[in-house]
C-alpha cells in the first residue's frame, strides 16, 4: 500500500465508521496530507472513482467492527512513512503522538459530539452511550486493536467467577523517549491526566496525546462533571467521571449524593469512587474522579451473609456481604436514607479501632481507615456497596498490612483499586512471558533458580507441584490460569480488613454493633 493509497482508505475508514461524511473527503484528505506534509497528491495512485480502485481501499462497517486491525494496518503505512520522512522519531511513543494527530483529521468537533449524544439521550439513554462509545473506538482513543491482545479469563472461587486480566493494551515507554524525558520541558499543563484541558491536546513524550479525546459534560451535586471512556478499556464501556476542578480524591458524603446522581442520568451503568487514601487508592489522588461502565463484577452478583437494620433506616436493607474483602451493601428504593446511613457508617468507620483485628483508625497523625464506595441500580432498587479499607503499614508489611502480601508479589504487587475490589484483576504485562516460562519450568520439572524469569516465582512452583500430582501439556494452560486466579483470591482476602475466619467475623459484627445496628 503506497503512502496515497494510505491516506484514500483512512479517509474512507472515517467514512464508513460515520466519523465524517462524504462532503467531508476532500477536506480531510488535505488535512492528513498537511500532517504528512505532502503537497501532492496522485489520483491515479489513490483515486476510489472507479471499482477496480475502491476495492482496493474499500473498509465495510462490519469489518471496522469486528476486524480492527485493518485501521492498524493502514496507520502503520502512514506512521512508516513519517519515519522515512523524519517527521518523528520511529518509536512507540512518537508514533503514538503522530498518528492520534492524523485521527484527529477525522474526530468530529466537541460541539457536535454533545450535541449529538443529548440528542440521542433524550429518547434513549442506552443510544447515547452506545453511540459515544463507538465514536471512541472509531477514532482510535481506544485502541481495539490493543485491546484485543489482553489476555484474559474467569476463575471459580467459593466467592463468585473472578475475571483475570493481563494488561498488555497500555504499551510501555521506549528507550527513546524515556532519553527525551530529561530535556523534556516541565510544564503544569495539563495539570493531570484527568484535567478537562486533555480534551484535544497533542501530548508530548511525558504525557499521552489526547487530540481525539472528546468528552460529556454533567452535572453532579450541582457541580460541573464530565463523562470519558478510559482509553484502556478493561471491561464494557469503562468510563471516567471526573470534576472539571482539579481536587484531590475525597470520600464524604457528597461523593455518595454524586454516585446516585450519575446512577441518576445513566442507570444502565454502576460507577464507583477509589479510596482517598495512598495504598488503598487508585493511581491518581490528585484529581477527583469516579469509574464506571457496563458492566456486571463479580462482587455485584455476591451473595449477602448477616442481614441488619437501623432503627432510623429502617427503609434500608443493610447486609454483608460473602466477598474476601469487607463490603457492606445498602439498598433501598430512595437514595436519600441510603446516602444518609452511608455518610454515618463512613464517620464511624473513620473513627473506629480493635486492636484485637489490627485495626488502626490513626497512628499519630496519620488516618488509616477509608471507604470505597459502589454504586448500582438493580430493577427498582438502589445498591451502595461500602468496602472498608485500612492503610496502615507494618514492620512484617511495609507496604502496608491490608495489601497483597510479599507471598503474592510474583502475582501482583500493586495497588488493590476500585475495579480490583470488585473482583476484576488488573495483572502486569511481564506475566505473559513469566507463566510460560513457569509453564515450561513445571513440564520440564526444572530448578526455578536457574532463571531469574522463573525464580520469583520458585515458591509458586513448588507449590503446584505438591498440588498436582499430573502436570501436563493438555492441562498445564489451566491449571496455571486458575493458580494465578486462586492467588488473586488470596489477595483480596489478604486487603479485607475483618478476616474471613471465625474471629474476623466476630470483629465485624462488634464494627456493626458499635454503629447501632441489630442483626436480623
């Protein structure tokens, strides 16, 4: 495919997707061509008049949908020939830049992307997000054809089916622009990644390219909000809520008003709060932000143990729930009693120790409890799930107590956030090779030490083959799947802060006695 033949089907690509209109072709084939700084262009190398030549080019709606490697296909034929030309650097990173600023010849304006889903969202709220969501894949905020190299599967566990992730869709940075990191200008714009003012920004080597980032204002709490896709999509439709004032994370009881305010405007949809608190936060605390999505976890779906009521609330269902972390769901028909009782279990639990159950409520002056908080509309009822969180450190676990243990760091060493919580494991990339190289470890019955790959997990190891007394080729692959599985269970016992064990669950039942709460 010459660089012509490149630029005719990209255009025909944005045609075909619905990103622009026929009247539009000549306007944005300039428009690339400028990007490309090519002043010419030959009909007779890239025309689509006749049918010889628009079978050549030619992309159908269904393909863009199903096989998304073809827009791949024809940026790479674009992103070699600005290499050629040196108009960047031949490295993931610049090219990332270069040819979000070639989709964004192709992304419709703010204005007309707003204006078409209110439209749309005032017949039917499902349409809107559907057609928002397909404006971000077609424009190429979210890479499908990344996306689709994320490994991934579900684990039984006694507490429903995990989901399992390998993140190989978020691509790392390369030698070439980690060396352009030092002379790299410092600059406090945007002053986040979650900022309003990403909405079109080209991006530079320390900070994505957001040219094709178009984004839906709301309002929550009568505050200016807004609604994105996270460009990394983990599950259906993952969105980002953010406050268009850069703030940090904060949980009171406006975050729960807020939470049923957007469960308010898109009902098909859960959203849910990070903590506000390090080690048991996301990886952004500098600006208040939500998650959410289409999507249906694991921890949704649980079953609730110990029923309780409220005099005060007696509209409101209170349960735990059988999850390895600590979850109280709340549920009712009305969301004021909910968000009410939600805002007092949250000062009580801020406030609250048992030494007995290692738990610190402050050390010195360091706060350690927190809540993450979930919320969700099933038929006529309203869920807040309320995980309680704790991030105290210790001289055993100095990465803190309620966070996967030194054991589990082969696995995943990160941050427990929000969408893990909830039963969906965020694993890093450097696993995929890591459990082949396990794989071939425990077929070949070798020494783990010998390999610095396989000795991090050498422990692991032997631990599956004292487990299994048949290790093979045909049940190897499963065998390692549920293995990393069972140890994201453990994980997530391990961020409970009332253990699921006889004597933690004593300890919670004193948590809910303090509140004032009767069991049922």
């Amino acid at each position: 495919m010459s660089v012509y033949q490149g630029v005719a089907r990209l255009v025909q690509y944005g045609i075909i997707t619905g990103l622009i209109e026929e009247e539009d072709r000549i306007y944005v084939r300039n428009r690339i061509l400028s990007e490309l700084q090519i002043t010419d262009y030959e009909e007779d190398m890239a025309t689509i008049s006749s049918e010889t030549e628009k079978s050549k080019i030619e992309i159908s709606e269904t393909e863009t949908q199903t096989n998304p490697d073809n827009l791949e296909e024809i940026l790479k034929v674009l992103l070699d020939y600005a290499c050629e030309q040196r108009l960047i650097e031949d490295s993931i990173v610049y090219r990332d830049l270069f040819d979000t600023k070639l989709m964004d010849c192709l992304t419709p304006y703010p204005r007309e992307v707003i204006r078409k889903f209110y439209s749309l969202y005032k017949s039917n709220k499902i349409a809107a997000t559907d057609y928002y969501y397909k404006l971000s894949q077609d424009s190429d905020y979210i890479r499908r054809y990344r996306i689709q190299k994320d490994v991934k599967w579900v684990t039984i566990t006694e507490y429903g089916d995990l989901d399992i992730t390998i993140n190989l869709s978020k691509p790392e940075k390369d030698p070439k622009a980690i060396a352009a990191l030092i002379h790299a200008k410092n600059t406090a714009y945007p002053a986040c990644q979650l900022c309003k003012e990403n909405e079109g920004y080209a991006g530079r080597v320390n900070h994505p390219a957001r040219n094709t980032l178009r984004t839906i204002p709301i309002t929550m709490n009568q505050e200016p909000w807004f609604l994105q896709y996270s460009p990394y999509v983990y599950y259906n439709e993952h969105c980002i809520v953010f406050r268009g004032e850069h703030s940090p994370m904060k949980i009171d009881r406006t975050t729960f008003a807020k939470l049923f305010d957007f469960i308010q405007f898109l009902p098909h949809y859960f959203v849910g709060s990070n903590a506000d608190l390090p080690i048991v936060g996301g990886s952004i605390l500098t600006h208040e932000h939500y998650q959410g999505g289409n999507y249906t976890f694991a921890m949704a779906k649980a079953k609730v143990e110990e029923k309780f009521t409220f005099e005060e609330f007696k509209e409101v269902e209170v349960a735990i729930v059988k999850w390895p972390m600590s979850v109280l769901r709340l549920r009712g028909k009305e969301t004021e009693a909910i968000v009410e009782l939600a805002e007092r279990i949250r000062n009580a639990w801020g406030a609250y120790s048992d030494e007995s159950a290692m738990i610190y409520a402050k050390t010195e002056e360091t706060l350690h409890n927190t809540i993450t908080p979930i919320a969700r509309k099933v038929s006529d009822y309203y869920e807040l799930d309320l995980v309680l969180r704790n991030n105290i450190t210790t001289k055993e676990h100095p990465d803190g107590l309620y966070h996967p243990h030194q054991e589990h760091h082969h696995i995943k060493k990160e941050n427990i956030g929000l969408i893990e919580v909830m039963g969906f494991a965020i694993l890093p990339s450097r696993l995929l090779l890591e459990l082949e190289e396990v794989k071939a470890c425990l077929l070949q019955n070798k020494n783990p030490l010998e390999k610095e790959s396989t000795a991090k997990h050498a422990g692991w190891i032997t631990t599956i083959r004292n487990k299994y007394s048949r290790l093979t080729d045909d049940r190897i692959d499963d065998i390692i799947k549920d293995e990393v599985g069972l140890a994201f269970c453990s994980i997530l016992e391990q961020a409970g802060v009332f253990k699921r064990t006889k004597e933690g669950k004593q300890a919670f039942l004193r948590f809910m006695a303090s509140l004032g709460a009767k069991e049922l």
